[in-house]
C-alpha cells in the first residue's frame, strides 16, 4: 500500500499531503525543540520537498542552529500550530510535525537526539538509539 498521509494546523487553514515514505524520523530534547514545542521534545518526519504538497499561508521564523545551519520554522498564522522545518544544510529537506497528521500511528523516532539535555520527567523509549551534542 502506497503511503499516502494527510495532515493540517489545529484550525485547518493549512493542510498538507505527504506522497512517500519518511526519510527518517527523529525525536529531539535539544533546548530550541523544547521552547518552540513547549513540551519536553519535539518529533519529527523527514521527507523530500518534492513529495509534499502545502495548501496554506504560513509565517515562519529563523534561528541558527547549534551546528551554525539556519532552520526555518513554519506554523500557521492563524491558529500558531507548528507545523514545519527546513534546515539550510539540506534544502531539498523538510521536516514535519509528527502531531500535526491527521494519523500518525505509523510514526515511530528511529533516534533521540540532545538526549544529554532530556529532562528527567520527559520518558523515552530506552530501546531507540541516541545522540548526545555538547
């Protein structure tokens, strides 16, 4: 069966549709995830540009990364779900909110990233392989 997977914001005004497998998925502690989520972590599936399409306004914001590449954010400018990334180092790249798929029990992180600055509280599944940064 095809993957074929569709998503949107909380109040709909931005929808997408996804056309192939993730490339990789992931899930991060690092602090910049923990401020724009809120939460503990943030989690994400990676595709190429090209097997996604958005239908929606969105705003965005940069920020350099640790690694010094720039990510761009993207969340609806309506209702400020967080929806998207795009990391400098890998244009052709984008990075999409696990919550944000209308059904995402297929996702699944293949690794913890910042996992050195997990908060306690924040429970992982000690059996997915992790990557420390300083």
């Amino acid at each position: 069966m095809p993957f074929n997977k569709q998503g949107r914001c909380h109040c709909g005004q931005v929808t997408y549709e996804v056309y192939a497998e993730p490339l990789r998925m992931a899930q991060c502690h690092c602090d910049a995830c923990r401020q724009i989520t809120g939460v503990g972590h943030n989690v994400q599936a990676f595709f190429y540009i090209a097997d996604v399409k958005i239908k929606g306004k969105t705003s965005s914001h940069q920020s350099i990364a640790d690694s010094g590449n720039i990510r761009t954010r993207h969340f609806c400018s309506q209702c400020g779900s967080r929806l998207f990334s795009y990391n400098s180092a890998a244009p052709d790249i984008i990075g999409i909110s696990a919550g944000s798929f209308d059904d995402s029990s297929w996702f699944k992180p293949q690794i913890i990233l910042y996992n050195s600055k997990r908060k306690n509280w924040d429970i992982i599944d000690e059996n997915i392989k992790t990557r420390n940064f300083m």
